[in-house]
C-alpha cells in the first residue's frame, strides 16, 4: 500500500486576501498560483507512479469538503485520473471557534460575554 499526503496549494487567505474579504473558511479558494501548483504536484506524482510502476487502478483520494482542498484535487487528479473521490468532514482544519470567519467589529455584537472575555484577556 502507498499513501500520499498532499496539502492544498496557496490559497488567498495564504496571502493575506481573505483578512479583507472575510470569506468563511470553508469558502477560501485557490490563487492562480496554488492552481499552478496543483498541477504540478499531480504531473509530479502522475511520474512518480509511473516510474516506480504503481498501479493506480484501485486508488481512492480521500479529501476534505472545503472548497480549496476540492480545486486542488480536481487540478492534480487531472495527471492521476483517479475516480474514486471521496470527501470527509473530519480532515477540516482547525475551527477557531465562534469569531472564525466574524468580521471584528461584530464579535461585540454577536457574542458580548465571550467578546467582553477575550477583550479581557488581552
């Protein structure tokens, strides 16, 4: 058996656009360049596999339901030609909890008792 483990490629939160954009991070999608390096990881491991004669007739690519994760499998799985795709929610990133994806300046106004504890802390 072989397991490959590869990670999204560049996202725009990765660049910092999302800071602006506010987009929940399930939404978060590629930039042009983490498309680009999709598809090289998957020419890369389409080479690889042929060089080293392993049959991927009976793979599975097991990935996460966030849309990065999906464009990342859908650009390298165009060298591999994988069918069986399967999505689980357990292979999300960490969730930071009740501000992830809240713009600041309504985690007041949203949640004034966790809100009043994290100013708190500070």
């Amino acid at each position: 058996m072989h397991i490959f483990l590869i990670r999204h490629g560049e996202s725009i939160s990765n660049v910092g656009e999302n800071y602006v954009k506010r987009i929940p991070d399930h939404l978060v999608s590629l930039t042009e360049n983490g498309k680009e390096q999709a598809r090289e990881n998957g020419k890369w491991l389409a080479d690889y596999c042929r060089e080293n004669e392993i049959d991927l007739s009976q793979a599975r690519i097991w990935r996460s339901p966030y849309l990065r994760t999906r464009q990342t499998c859908d650009e390298f799985n165009k060298y591999l030609g994988i069918a069986d795709v399967r999505e689980d929610i357990t292979l999300t990133e960490q969730q930071f909890g009740l501000f992830d994806s809240v713009p600041e300046e309504d985690w007041g106004k949203l949640y004034p008792n966790e809100y009043a504890e994290y100013k708190r802390q500070l």
